[in-house]
C-alpha cells in the first residue's frame, strides 16, 4: 500500500508552491492544496482546480506563457492568501469568505500598481534626479540606463530586507523554507519525510523571488536596448511628456520581459546541476537567504500536507 501511495506521489515530477500565513500552497498541473496549521493544532487541506489562462495553445507557447502564467500564479496566489487569512482570523472556523471576481480584480490592480510603481517607476525618477544632477545622460543613453538598472536593484533588495525583518513575515518566510525543503524532497524520488525533508535545501532554483530577480535583470538588458529604440521612432517635445511617455513603455515592456524571464528561470530549474545554470541561479539563490529562513518541524510537516494534497487527493485525509 505504502509502495503504491509513493509511486502515485511522484509520478508528477514538477510542483510548486507558496508560502502563505500559517501554511503553504502546492500546485501540481491543474490542482492545488492549500494546508493551513489551524490554532487548535490541526492541519486544515483544502483542494482546488488551478485557475489558468493558457487553456489556448498559443498561450503555452514558449516566450509567449510568461506573462499569463505570471497573471494566473498572481490569481491563485492572492485567493490562497485569502484562505489562510481567513482561517488564521476565525481561529479555526471552516467558513471561508471567498474573494468576489471584483475584489480580486481590486486586489490584482493594487498589487501590480504597487509593484509596477516600485520596481518602474520609482527608478526611473530617481534616475531622472541623477540626469538633472549632471550624472546621467538623456533617457537614451547607458548611463541613463544603467542608473536605472543600479536604482531597480537597491529597492527590490531594500525592500526584501526591510520586511524581512517583520515577525509576521519571517514566520511566513520560515514556511517558505519549509516549502522548499519539502519540494526538493519530493524531486530526489526519496521517501517523503519530515527528517527527509529536513536535510534539504531551503534555496530553490525555481523560486518566484529568483523569478522576480531575473524579470528584473531581463529589464535592465532590455531597456538599454529598448529605450533608444522607442525614443528613435517618436519622442515628444516636452520634457514631463517624454518621460511618461518612456514610464509607459516600461509598462509595457513588463510582458515580453516576464515572457523571457519565465523560460529562463524554467531552463536552469530543469538543468539545475549544468555549470552554466548553477551560474544563471546563482544571485536568485543568494537572495533567496533573505526571503527564506528554517523551518522547525511542524512547518515541514504543512507543507508536505500541501504537497500530498497537491499530488493525490487521497493523500490529503
């Protein structure tokens, strides 16, 4: 029976996951299992279908699934936060108080603005500071770029760190260790196990800050490249246009850049032992020494109850 469940467990090679409060959430093709440590000690597994946006074939074109695949992760992401949120609240009532279709958009449409304005549009202004100052050339030239590119940098690893240091959050970063630990146990083909999994990796070539790192270095490459170009086919006279006009562009760079980042993140996590790989996941797996802390035993313990719940509906009882 047991020889049975494992061959069940690891006919499906590729999962993933997230952390969320008290708990993680494994996906597995078209299925997920949120797991959840309820306050009376309990674990709490609630499966559902994968909501995606790549049921068209042109959409699971490679360079082209980047950016919907970012979008449908961003959709179940966010309703799984919800429903730890919600259990960890009631403190352990079952009802769940579902996100409307636009409350989710809400949601998704903050989220992105925050992020976009973050990691966009905060850089270019500050690298707009440094032409005015004299340190920088005009907005097609490297050094422009290159500020750019030094300013995305320092607030996406500031911002790390400032809320690494949040109790709240590095409890949710110690069950992001633990999903880790627990995924990198299922891809050895060994017996799945709290002790197994303990003497895993917490840092995982395919995790979404490395994810998030190489969408970033995609940008800067890109905009040194792009920008020039947009500016060669129409530039607008006036100095604040020109610069919303170019913020804009960035915008819109953002899906042919997530569109490349995904099939590089998804090359090295396949070939995670090639020297070249191991170089590309380098930065994303020292980044992840922040946005990842050791778990104790019963985090492990969730996570593998997501990731059974994930794999084999039976699993999960």
């Amino acid at each position: 029976m047991r020889r049975a469940l494992l061959s069940l467990l690891f006919a499906n090679p590729t999962v993933g996951g997230q952390a969320v409060i008290e708990g993680v959430m494994m996906r597995s093709r078209d299925r997920l299992a949120i797991a959840v440590r309820k306050s009376d000690g309990n674990i709490l597994v609630e499966l559902r279908p994968w909501f995606s946006l790549t049921h068209a074939p042109i959409l699971k074109l490679p360079f082209v699934r980047g950016f919907p695949v970012l979008l449908e992760t961003l959709v179940n992401g966010i309703k799984a936060l919800n429903f730890s949120a919600v259990q960890n609240s009631q403190g352990g009532e079952d009802d769940e108080v579902e996100l409307t279709p636009w409350h989710l958009f809400l949601t998704m449409t903050v989220a992105l603005g925050v992020a976009l304005g973050l990691f966009v549009v905060v850089p270019h202004v500050l690298s707009a500071i440094m032409q005015w100052l004299g340190l920088a050339g005009n907005m097609a030239s490297l050094s422009f770029n290159a500020w750019d590119g030094f300013f995305k940098m320092l607030v996406f690893v500031g911002y790390i760190a400032l809320i690494a240091a949040v109790p709240d959050i590095r409890r949710v970063f110690e069950y992001h260790g633990a999903e880790h630990k627990v995924i990198w146990n299922f891809e050895s083909g060994r017996g799945l196990s709290v002790p197994t999994a303990q003497e895993q990796s917490r840092l995982h070539p395919r995790c979404g800050t490395s994810f998030l790192l190489f969408v970033l270095a995609v940008s800067i490459l890109l905009h040194a490249v792009l920008v020039p170009l947009v500016l060669a086919l129409y530039q607008p006279q006036a100095y604040l246009l020109k610069h919303l006009y170019i913020v804009t562009a960035k915008l819109l760079f953002m899906i042919p850049v997530s569109c490349l980042a995904y099939e590089i993140i998804r090359f090295a996590g396949k070939f995670n032992k090639n020297a070249l790989c191991r170089m590309l996941c380098w930065p994303g797996l020292a980044l992840q020494l922040l946005t990842t802390k050791e778990p104790d035993d019963s985090q492990v313990e969730v996570a593998m109850a997501a990731l059974k719940g994930a794999v084999n509906e039976e699993a999960s009882a």
